[in-house]
C-alpha cells in the first residue's frame, strides 16, 4: 500500500488537472453568464455586473480564476466580487456583456 499510495494520488491530481484543462468554458445564456472550469462551476447576472477591466495580472490576486490564460477580463460584479476569466475573443464577449448590460463601465 505504502508504493501505490503516491500513485493514487498523483494520478488523482493528473485528473483534476485534465479535467480543468478540457472542461473550462464561459457562455451567455439570456441575462445570465455561465462559468466552468473543471469542479469550479457558476453563474453571474448580468445586470449586477459594474466593470470589465482588460488584466494580464492571472497571479497577482486572490480572485477566483477559471482561466487558462493569464491575459484576460477581470469582471466585477457586487462590491466585494469579482473574477478572471479569459474567453478567446475577449473583445466579442465584452460587447456582449455590454449590449446585455450598458451600465457596465469597460477599462
């Protein structure tokens, strides 16, 4: 037990690694903005969201990151939250944020 014990785990850590490398992903759905990466799923409405502000700081801050790339959006949506997501076309997904919620100030 003592030799499989770190295969165990290292294959489990290899899991989770692949399944946040193939399951991460962003999507509109109405007035909704759905998130996934891996087991770190969610949903942000919308209308709560205040700023969208372009960021390459992916290591910086403690904001929940469902992202693979460092260079993305950092999207505040309530006071104190916030997250970084990087969707391919950043520019795209921003005007349609934007066009769902026109309050949303972009920098």
């Amino acid at each position: 037990w003592t030799v499989l014990f770190p295969i165990v785990i290292l294959c489990a850590v290899e899991a989770l690694l692949l399944w946040i490398l193939f399951d991460t992903g962003y999507a509109v759905d109405g007035e909704t903005l759905l998130y996934q990466s891996g087991p770190i799923r969610g949903r942000i409405d919308i209308g709560k969201i205040t700023h969208i502000q372009y960021d390459n700081s992916w290591m910086k801050s403690t904001t929940l990151k469902p992202a693979l790339d460092g260079n993305g959006l950092l999207i505040r949506y309530s006071r104190y939250d916030d997250i970084f997501i990087s969707p391919k076309d950043k520019e795209g997904f921003v005007a349609l944020l934007c066009q769902i919620n026109p309050n949303i100030t972009v920098s």
